[in-house]
C-alpha cells in the first residue's frame, strides 16, 4: 500500500521569499517520489523525481526537493518565488516492485503576490 | 517527440450522447493510464494498460465507462450514455519503466468534457 499526504492545501508566498510544500508518505516498498505542477487549465508536468539515487533532488524552474528516509518526508522547496510559479503542485509516490501505479496527493495550491 | 496527445480538447455533448475521447501515448512507452480530474474528487486514476492490456479498470465509475487499447500508439475511452456529473477533465498520460525503476508519467493536454 503507498500513499501521501500533503499538509497544506494553500500557500501563499510573496515574490522572492522562499517556497516550502510539505508532503509525507507511506509506502510498503522502496518508493519512487515525484512532484509534478498544474498551472490553470492545463496539464501536469514533471517538476522533479526521485528514485533511490541522491537524496537531494533538482527540478525544473529552480526547484528541489529532499528524500528523508527518517521523516518519511519529501518537500518541494525554492530559494525565491516568482509569479510564474502560481500554480498546483502534487507530491506523488510509486512503490519501487509494486507495479508503476502513481498515487497522487490532494495537492497544494501555491499563490505568489508581489 | 510531441508528448502524448490527446483529442478533443473540449467536448461538450448532451446527456444520453455516447462521448468518446482519444489518446495517442509517447513511442515506446509500455504504459497508459486515464484519469479524471474534478474540483471535488481531485484526480481519479480510471484505468491503465500495460503493453496494451488493461491491468487495472478498478476505478472505472461504472458501465457506461469503457477503454481500449487496439495498439501500442491508441487508446479510446468511451462514456455511454453520458451524463452530467461525467464533466471533467480527462487526462491521458503514458510512461515507461525500467526494471526496478519508475520514471514517472507524461501527461497529455487533457480534454474538457462538459455535458449538458
């Protein structure tokens, strides 16, 4: 069974402060952990993925993340907020030997104002 | 490679219509999944098919719904007949995966289904 949970539905930042997006999350095997983002009204694009190599990630856009095994934590972060960056973002989670079904969490919508 | 494609990008029907939505994966992906996407409910998996063979339609809502996978470059998902609470967004997206390891999904543009 895998699943994640992101703590906060809504964040708001003001541009050039720094971004945090919590997520934890469950996952009976070694899992495979990803954010994607949603800017309104159209698909979802891959932000960054982890899948057992560094534990620090680099994305797209400036953005990484943190695979912490002790936490069971995985947090989006960027030094410095840009308005393009107002959108959702989902943590996502795949079991590693448990089949390439993604779970998606509830997402967080992240608002930038100057 | 111009991503996974999907067709229409907007469908508006009358309820009772049969709708049918269209789904061109990535070359060489040996997964396809569907989703649906609404304010309420977020994102929904429906189905995915693994080298063109449906593995899991658990979360198809019900017989009106159906899938198929003629070939590795096509996929259709079929609502008959529709009705309102079918409006959605229905994003098709692919992926390939290495042994052990999981690359995660390209999602398509998504088609917006309005039944009226």
């Amino acid at each position: 069974a895998q699943s994640v949970t992101q703590l906060d539905s809504h964040v708001s930042v003001s541009e050039g402060t720094p971004v945090l997006l919590r997520c934890n999350y469950s996952s009976s095997y070694s899992p495979s952990l990803f954010w994607y983002v949603q800017h309104p009204n159209k698909g979802l694009q891959l932000l960054l993925k982890y899948t057992s190599a560094a534990t620090l990630v680099k994305g797209i856009n400036g953005f990484e993340a943190e695979f912490k095994k002790s936490e069971t934590s995985f947090h989006l972060t960027k030094p410095s907020a840009h308005m393009s960056d107002a959108a959702e973002y989902f943590c996502v989670v795949s079991a590693t030997g448990g089949g390439n079904k993604l779970t998606f969490g509830t997402g967080t919508q992240l608002k930038v104002e100057l | 490679d111009a991503g996974v494609i999907q067709s229409p990008r907007h469908e508006v029907t009358e309820m009772g219509q049969e709708v049918t939505l269209r789904c061109k994966p990535i070359s060489g992906h040996d997964y396809l999944f569907w989703y649906r996407q609404t304010m309420m409910r977020g994102l929904e998996l429906l189905i995915y098919f693994n080298n063109n063979v449906p593995i899991d339609d658990s979360g198809m809502p019900e017989d009106r719904f159906s899938a198929k996978m003629p070939n590795a470059s096509f996929s259709t998902l079929k609502i008959q007949p529709s009705e309102p609470r079918d409006s959605a967004v229905y994003f098709c997206a692919s992926s390939y995966t290495g042994v052990r390891t999981n690359y995660g999904y390209t999602f398509g543009s998504g088609t917006r289904l309005t039944v009226v």
